[in-house]
C-alpha cells in the first residue's frame, strides 16, 4: 500500500515539474512588467 501511495506522489510532482516547464516559454502578459527581465509583451505573449 505504501509503494502505491509512493508511486502516485511521485506521479503528481513529475506531472506538475512538466506542466510548469511547458509553460514557461511564451508567457502571456498584459504589460512588460509581467514578462520576465529582458523580454517584451507583444500580442499577449512575452517575446525576447
């Protein structure tokens, strides 16, 4: 029981590690401000 427990926990924490990932590149924003440093809001969207 304690290796299923295990097994899922550790599902949750990969799966979310690669939905942040996913999301990183081409962050949508309303401003610069939201975008990170070095990068502009055009369209919605932080481009470098």
């Amino acid at each position: 029981m304690a290796k299923i427990f295990m097994f899922v926990y550790v599902l949750i924490i990969f799966l979310s590690l690669f939905m942040v990932e996913a999301n990183i590149p081409g962050a949508r924003c309303a401003t610069d401000e939201d975008c990170p440093v070095g990068e502009k809001c055009i369209g919605g969207n932080c481009v470098e």
